[in-house]
C-alpha cells in the first residue's frame, strides 16, 4: 500500500506522518517514509538528524545509479520505520516532481520499493502545479492534513481537485481527511458537508504534539519517559487501524473556489448588515468580495 500525505504547509503534514508511520509499524508493517520537500527534514522526528537526500546522493555519484546502494539513501529510523529524503532541486531552479520521479526511479533500481507493505510520501504545502502531485501518481491512497482554519480547508480543497484529476487516469483514492491539533471542528463540519469525504480523526488541541517536533522525538518516543503521553498514541493507532482496513476511499469533487470562499468565510462575516455596500464586505482575509 502507497499513501500520499497532504496538506497545507506548516499544518502539522510531517509530525502526523511521522507517527502514523510508527503506528503502522507497531501494527506489524514493514515501512518506508519518503519525504518529498526540499527542507529534507520530513523523518527529522525518526532519525534525529536531517539524513542524506536522494538528489544530493545522485549529485555526488555523477547520476551514476550503479554507484549507489541501498544503505546510502535508505536511513533507519525509530521504531522501526525505514526513511528516505528526496530533497529537491535548488531555489529557483528545477521541479520537485522530477526528484519525486528520480528517487521512485532509483528506489526501483535499488530493488527496494517493492519490499515495503507500506511506503508512506510525505509531501510539502498546497498542490499548486503538476510537480507537487507527482506522489499521486504512485499512491492507492491519498491522507489530507487541515485543522479547523480557512486557509488549510481551502488547500484541502485544492488537493481534492489534484485527487479528481489523478484518478482519471490512476488508481487512487481519498481515504480522508484527519484534523490535526484543533480545538474546534465547526469549518471542518462545514467542508465535509459540502464536499463528502470520510473523517478520519481529528486530533485534539494538544500541546505535547508541537512539542514533539522540537525535540525531535514522535509521540511514541516521548512515552518512554512520559507514559502520560500514551492516550496520544492511540489516536494515531486509530488512524493506523482505518487505514490497513483498506477501505474503498472515494474520488472527491472539489468546490468551486468563490463558493468555497463564500461557505468557509460565512462564519466570520455573519451576522452581515445588509444594507452595506457589496464591496464593502471583507473576508477575514481582508479581500473583497466582488
């Protein structure tokens, strides 16, 4: 099983990857995390140090596939989990799905992408091009990371529209949607009413998860010395659960931008004096409504 974790940037995509991954493993799969961001420091939480990229690897051989083996991409982590960086291209310069391509490519070269029950992409920000989705092209499933806000939800709905596209032409789906680190769930509600898709979890506002990304450490890690941290776990185990019960998943039909916008920001514009000019009216966001 492939899954592709999405997400927007800075919503928690890595640390919620990080220990899905272990909870996957403490179920008895054999996994492999692929960070697909050019900060390389998506199995950070895993390793403890920024481990070496595909790219800077290929780099260093002179692209010479031949020249490289397993143990020089391929990182042990915590827990069990196995953890590749992909890196990227230099600022500026370059597709980050070419070295999404490369790494699959040398991964295959290395007898190595097949051997994993799981191989888990963790990948950065919002799908803005065509680069970005590249994951897809390789996932049975797709995980989307939000919390409760308008810009997060937005970028869910712009991965359920990359989500549509793919599944034209491959066999992917959404498995859903997990809340990451939120008091509320009222826009989340809101979304999923209007755009149906499964809730996976939604993770409650819970300090220690931040925490975890400083030290360096997953939640599962963090027990050893703070057993109190236990019920945390389990939210990822459930998580876990849900998606080794391989569900059907769904092809999401995104929602039109201005509608989206109108249904989101609703919340913060009412009550609306009516009377008010048109363009008057200003999204939490301080654009204007025309």
């Amino acid at each position: 099983m492939k899954i592709a974790v999405y997400g927007k940037g800075g919503i928690g995509k890595s640390t919620t990857s990080c220990n899905i991954s272990i909870a996957l493993a403490r179920r008895g799969e054999n996994v492999l995390q692929i960070g697909c961001d050019p900060k390389h420091d998506s199995t950070f939480t895993l390793t403890g140090f920024l481990i070496p990229t595909i790219i800077d690897t290929l780099q260093s051989k002179d692209y010479h596939y031949e020249d490289i083996w397993s143990e020089d991409v391929i990182h042990a982590g915590y827990g069990g989990v196995d953890c590749v960086e992909a890196g990227g291209p230099p600022a500026g310069a370059g597709c980050g799905g070419y070295v999404v391509g490369e790494t699959v490519k040398l991964l295959k070269e290395l007898n190595a992408f097949y051997e994993y029950n799981i191989i888990l992409f963790d990948v950065l920000g919002d799908v803005v091009c065509g680069g970005f989705a590249a994951p897809l092209n390789y996932a049975d499933y797709c995980l989307i990371i939000t919390d409760n806000g308008f810009d997060s939800l937005f970028a869910a709905n712009r991965i359920t529209a990359s989500i549509r596209e793919k599944a034209r032409t491959h066999p992917l789906r959404l498995v859903g949607l997990v809340g990451n680190r939120t008091s509320q769930r009222d826009l989340i509600k809101k979304y999923v009413e209007a755009c149906p898709m499964p809730v996976i979890e939604v993770l409650p506002l819970i300090e220690d998860i931040r925490i975890s990304r400083i030290k360096g450490k997953t939640l599962f890690e963090m027990v050893g010395s703070e057993p109190s941290l236990n019920y945390v776990c389990e939210y990822y185990l459930d998580i876990a659960d849900q998606i080794l019960s391989q569900p059907e998943g769904i092809v999401p039909k995104q929602i039109p931008d201005r509608e989206l916008f109108n249904l989101l920001s609703d919340l913060y514009l009412n009550p609306i004096d009516k009377g008010k000019d048109q363009n008057n009216k200003k999204n939490l966001l301080g654009f204007t409504m025309v």
